[in-house]
C-alpha cells in the first residue's frame, strides 16, 4: 500500500514537472516561429534628424582595472560630433581602478572631450544607482549605455540615433557580439546561449509587437522615457528588465537593431559565468513578481500578458529542471523501465524539451553562419550539458527570489580577454567561493549510476540523456573546483593579462 501511495505521489510530481518543462518547449517553438515569420523586416528610421541631438555616454564602472582603458579608448573614438557627445565615468571602484580612471578622464579631457567623473562611495542601488546619480547631470535627450566590457564601434550612434525620430521610441537595443567568442569551449558555448536570445528572441519580439527586454548595456534610451517610466529603481537585481517593462508598459515603443552589433567580453571562468547567471535568473523572478500583477491588471492584449507571463517565468524552468533530476531516481528501479520508461521519461522530455532547445539554438547559428552553422552546432551537445550542469546553481537563484532573499549586486570579473592563450587565473578579480560545486559533483555521481544502470540493463536508447546529465554536472563541477586553486593554468606560463594601450 505504502509503496503504490509513494508511486502515486511521484508520478503526480514527475508530470507535472514534465507538464511544466514541455509548455516553455512549445513556447520556445512559438518564437521560432515569430522569428522565421518576421526575420525578413528591416527596421528603418521614421526620419533624419536634420542637426544630430545631444547625447550622454553612461559608463557604469566598478573595480575594472583590466578593462577601463579598452572602454574609455573605444569610446572617445565613436564617430560623433564632439560638441554633441557627453562622456559620463560612473566609478564606483574601491581598488586601483579609481586612479586609472581619473588617469584616463584627465587625458580625454586633454584631447579635447567632454568628459565627466562621477565617483560615488556608498554605492547605494549599485548599477542602477550609478545610472540614477548620472542622470542628474547628464546632458541632451539621449543616453547611451555601455558596460565596463564592450567596445563600440564607432559608427554605433550614427546607426541608432535616427530611430528616435519617432517620439514614441524610447529605447533601442543593439545586438551583442562576442570579443573572446573562440577563447575556450566555455566561451564558445556561451556565445551559442546568448545568440539563441540576442537573435531569436529579440528579434521575434521586437518585430512582433511583443514585450522585450533592454540587455543592460549597449542601447540608448530617451530620457523622459525613463523619467516617465518611474526612473531607474533598485529593487531588483536586474533593474534592466524592470525598467524596460515599466516603461512598455506605459506606452513606450522599443527597437531591437540585430544588425547593429556591439562586442563585449565574455566570462572565461565558470564561477564568474554562475555568479552571472545566478544574478540574472534571480533578477528576473525578482522582476516577474514585481510587474506580473501589473500586466495583469492592465488593458494588454491577452496575447501580450500571455507572452510577458512566459518571458518573465522563464527561468522557473530551471527548478523545474533541478527537480527532474531527482525526480528520475524511482523511474529507474520502478515497473517502468524499458520501453515504458523510455515512451513516459525519454520521448516527453526529447520532444517538449531537448528537441526544442535544439531547433532553437541550431536555428540561431544558421541565421548567422550561413556558411559554417553545421560546423557550429557541432557544440550543441555541450551547450545542452552547461544547461544541465547550471540547473542547480540557477534553481537556487529562484527559491532565493521567490523567498525574498536578500543579495548585492555581484559583478561578473572581466580580465580584457580577446585572444587564444591569453592568462587570467592570477588576476585579482575572482568569484567567492561555495559549496555548490561540492553539491554538483554529488549530482554527478548521482548519474554515473544512472548511465552505469542504463548500461547494465540494455537500455541504451537511455544513455545518451543521461550522460547529458552526468557530463554536465561533472564539467560545471570541476570546472569551479579548479578555480580553489590558481596554480592550474592549464599550459600558461603568464602571470596576468595585457591592459590595452
């Protein structure tokens, strides 16, 4: 009796996770589709501005000693009238970034540029906090912002400004390339993740009429946009998304540019990519909490509420995922091993889930490589493993929004990476320590025995998905664990990297 209740109870858990996964696979089907749909529309300025506007670079920084100079360089360089162009160094530093920056204002103010320090010491409201405190001062109706580890090109203003010819945009978001994309299998991975959302969704969204997100740097927004939207607030963790749907919500129209691209930096070290995505799953539950009564409440479309619901929720698919993983364990000693296994564990999870992440991502990498996708996609099953292995530190980062625990804003370390070889793991700059690799690689064990059971027992369709898992767990791991030690540096004899001249 006992064990038919303990089977009830999981196969009730076991669906409903699977219920759970499978409708973000259907809706990640559903921006397929509006990508394919709408991918052929140029977006075009309504109009010229017959005299250029003013317009303010914000550059939030704090403790980038690596990668200041290569921002500061890159942006005195941007084609833009000189008189019209505003400089803003929001420096919250507390390390020696503080005098390469005064360092470096001094010598663009020497060059003639309209250059302005702004040097906070309590960091209240951390990044947003910054963009509050410039906004004060800042000149024009325009702000451009971009974060401590992109370079811009140079004509990026003169390929954006003219879309504010129409009064009701009031933001426009540039795509983001990738600097270090080749670096190492954890940036090229990396690069495939973003693609999928920078590209597919953006995009699907953006020409659709749907709600969509400002990235957090590398766009421009209008200021009364902001102003009107209630400013920038400090709530969350990811006041970018919060911001961006205030300000839709009260009628602002935004643009995303995909062929407008703005490098950046990716991270090189897992635990500076967990502490990243960490912060930004927590962020937008955060968010999703916050505004999601308020859509509801308001006179959208339902389509419109039905696609920001699903945008905003997103990443509970992850504590779904994280779930799953120990949901499997009685699937594999139970009555459904075998063919009934596979037809109510593997196909469900293949189609609603894998499957669509696959056609998601493969589709991304076509659109940009027409040429070499096939030999892109060639990554995919590593990409799906990271996926797999982030599941627990991402599931945590939603239990601690949904539980309202409180977090700083953790910055994500950049160490002015663009080349192959190049040292970073004697840099000052490194992620905190936890015990969540210890807990990863306890997963990782978990599924040895699953693939070593699969194996043992003929059910080799299984292995596949399941060493999925282990090989995620295992790499996410070890990958962290290694970083306890920077004495691995893996073949490089360097002891720092190289701040750009």
């Amino acid at each position: 009796m006992q064990g038919s209740v303990g089977y009830l109870i999981w196969t009730t858990c076991y669906l409903s996770v699977l219920l759970g996964l499978s409708a973000y696979g259907i809706h990640r089907y559903f921006i397929i589709y509006l990508f394919l749909k709408h991918r052929k529309e140029e977006s075009t300025p309504a109009a010229r501005f017959e005299s250029l506007p003013h317009v303010t670079m914000q550059l939030p920084i704090f403790n980038e000693v690596y990668v200041v100079e290569r921002l500061l360089k890159s942006v005195s360089e941007i084609d833009y009238p000189r008189e019209l162009l505003h400089i803003q160094v929001l420096d919250d530093s507390t390390d020696d970034t503080k005098e390469l920056t005064e360092r470096c204002v001094r010598e663009l103010k020497e060059r003639g540029l309209s250059v302005e320090l702004i040097h906070r010491v309590d960091r209240v409201g951390f990044k947003a906090g910054a963009l509050e405190t410039g906004l004060a001062s800042a000149q024009g109706d325009f702000v451009c912002i971009l974060d401590a580890d992109f370079v811009p090109q140079r004509d990026l203003l003169r390929k954006t400004i003219h879309f504010f010819t129409d009064p009701k945009v009031g933001m426009i978001q540039t795509r983001w390339g990738h600097l270090n994309r080749t670096y190492s299998l954890l940036t090229r991975v990396q690069a495939m993740f973003l693609d999928g959302h920078l590209l597919l969704e953006q995009t699907a969204r953006s020409r659709s009429g749907r709600f969509f997100n400002f990235n957090g740097t590398a766009g421009l927004w209008r200021r009364s946009c902001i102003e009107e939207a209630g400013g920038w607030q400090h709530d969350t963790l990811t006041e970018d998304l919060d911001l961006s749907y205030r300000a839709q919500l009260a009628g602002w129209k935004f643009i995303f540019l995909p062929n407008v691209i703005t490098p950046a930096e990716l991270p090189v070290d897992m635990n500076g990519f967990k502490s990243q995505q960490h912060r930004w799953t927590k962020g937008s539950i955060q968010t999703c909490k916050k505004l999601l009564p308020t859509i509801w409440r308001s006179n959208l479309p339902v389509y419109l509420k039905i696609e920001a619901t699903a945008h905003l929720t997103s990443n509970f698919a992850y504590l779904l995922l994280a779930c799953l993983c120990v949901l499997l364990h009685p699937s594999i000693g139970g009555p459904q091993t075998g063919w009934l296994r596979m037809l109510l564990v593997d196909v469900p999870i293949f189609l609603t889930a894998s499957l669509s992440v696959a056609v998601f991502y493969i589709c991304a990498q076509r659109e940009l490589h027409p040429r070499t996708w096939m030999k892109e996609i060639l990554l995919l099953p590593a990409m799906l493993a990271l996926g797999v292995g982030l599941s627990i530190n991402n599931a945590r980062a939603v239990l601690e929004a949904v539980f309202n625990h409180k977090s700083d804003f953790a910055r994500t370390p950049k160490y002015g990476i663009e080349r192959e070889k190049q040292a970073w793991r004697k840099c000052k700059y490194m992620p905190m320590k936890s015990l969540l690799p210890l807990v990863e690689m306890g997963f990782a064990i978990y599924f040895t025995y699953f693939v070593w059971f699969a194996i043992r027992h003929g059910q080799y369709i299984s292995v596949p998905f399941l060493a999925t898992f282990q090989i995620g767990f295992l790499y996410v791991s070890v990958s962290s664990l290694l970083q306890w030690w920077p004495k691995f540096n893996f073949g490089s004899s360097r002891a720092g990297v190289t701040i750009p001249a």
